[in-house]
C-alpha cells in the first residue's frame, strides 16, 4: 500500500518533503538518534556473531570457566567483546531511556527512573569492563 | 501512519524484545563477572544454563535479538532510505520472512543438541 506523505505547514508531523521518518529537531536527541542507527548496524555483526560463536559454533554444554580462559588468552577476543558489550550496553541503555520518556510522564518519577537506569547502567559497565580487562586465568583450576 | 496497521506490531515487539534483552545482558554480564572471581563460582552458575528449560529460554533469547535485528533494519531503511515507506507492506513481509528464515535453522541447531534428560547440576570433571 502506497502512502501518500503529507507536509502540511503546521502539522504537527515533521515528515520531510522527501517521505523519510521525523528526525528529531533538538542537538542531544538528534545525536542518540543518529547513535541508536549506528550502534545498531554494528550490533549486527557484533551481537549475531557472538551468538553464533556461543550458541550455534558452540554451546552451553562446553563454555565453562577452561572455555573462557582460553577465549581470552587472545587480546583480539578481549576487544571483541569490550566492543560488543559497549556497544550493546550503550544501546539498549538508550533504548530504556527513551522507553522511560515515554512511559513515565510525572517529572519525579521520571527523574528517579532515569537516574536509577544510570547508576545501574555504568555499575555494569564497569563490572563487565573489569572482567574483561583484568581477567588472569588460574590455570591449574577445572 | 502506524496506528492498527502492520508496523504497530512490530514496533510493539520491537520495544518487547529490546526490553528482555536488556535485561538478559545485565544478567549476563553478571554471570561473566563471576569468571574473575574464579573457576569455583562461573561453572557451578553456569550449570545452570545447562538444563533443558534454559535452553528453551536461549533459543527464544536468539530469537528476540534475530527480530530486533530484522526489524532495527527495516526501520533504518524507512528512515535513512527517502523512497522506502513506498514499500512499507513490503518491508513489513521481508522483516518477517527474513526473521523466520534466520531463526528456524538458528533453533534447530540450538535444540539438536540438547540432551533433555540432563537436570544434572554437577560439573563434570
């Protein structure tokens, strides 16, 4: 079905005269627009082949502490998943932000809300970004 | 333009599957935090991952992000694309064939090897 898109001074839809989807207007929204797009494209081959490594390639049954260990014996890896877990962090972190403008509409509310998904937001950034950077295998473990 | 058509499902679980991954990665990155605290703690958690109703939730896990991809491409089109939302009800059946297309061999794979009478907690050594 073909949609006709309309520009109507003053309607209250932004669609550009081209027929693309509003972009938002303010600077901060425009750049987690933009950022959101582009995590995204990245996330695909981030997310689908740390999916396909550990779910399909491999599985559940034979990722164990050893596992780990010899996946990050390889800085390469260690990158990979810095990158995937940034990424992937940052993104669905935007994702409840914009969740939160949605749904939460009392201003104290919507505060304490943003504020709680920050603090919990960086707390596993940095725990995640910790064990992926300091991690030093006990090789004598099981 | 989305209201009672096509689109509005998928933005619903769009937003759905965004949400349940989310909070499976900040599970996630817990249980892969337990690896720096030695090989004791990460494998007897991560036993349980092992049994047969976590790996129903893993494969409805690679499902949500296989759609969330599907359809985050669908919407990058619509907006970076000028001539795509001609071809919305197209778009709509290509992020639905393309999620059923990736998942069903992805489950297939998941579930082949699953061993449904394991509800042992032990490691093995």
């Amino acid at each position: 079905m073909a949609v006709e898109v309309q520009n109507k001074p003053g309607s209250k839809t932004r669609y550009s005269s081209k027929g693309a989807r509003p972009k938002p207007t303010n600077q901060f929204e425009l750049y987690s627009w933009y950022f959101f797009r582009v995590s995204g494209i990245l996330l695909i081959p981030f997310a689908l082949g740390h999916l396909a490594i550990m779910h399909i390639i491999n599985n559940v049954d034979v990722i164990n502490y050893n596992f780990i260990a010899d996946r990050w014996a390889s800085p390469l890896w260690r990158t990979y998943d810095l990158i995937l877990l940034f990424l992937a962090l940052l993104h669905g972190l935007n994702g409840a932000r914009v969740l939160i403008y949605d749904y939460v509409p009392p201003r104290g509310w919507r505060v304490f809300a943003l504020s709680t998904l920050y603090v919990v937001g960086l707390f596993f950034m940095l725990i995640g970004a910790q064990v992926i950077i300091t991690f030093q295998p006990v090789l004598a473990a099981k | 333009m989305y209201r009672g058509q096509s689109g509005m499902w998928l933005w619903i679980l769009h937003r759905l599957t965004g949400v349940g991954i989310l909070g499976f990665l900040f599970l996630h990155i817990a249980d892969t935090y337990l690896v720096g605290l030695g090989s004791k703690y990460y494998n007897e958690l991560v036993f349980l991952y092992h049994l047969p109703p976590f790996r129903v939730i893993e494969v409805l896990l690679v499902g949500a992000v296989l759609f969330h991809a599907c359809n985050g491409l669908r919407i990058i089109l619509l907006d970076f694309w000028e001539s795509a939302i001609k071809y919305q009800r197209q778009l709509y059946y290509a992020t639905l064939i393309l999620f059923v297309l990736t998942w069903l061999p992805a489950a297939f794979m998941m579930l082949r090897v699953v061993n449904w009478s394991n509800w042992s907690l032990e490691a093995p050594a």
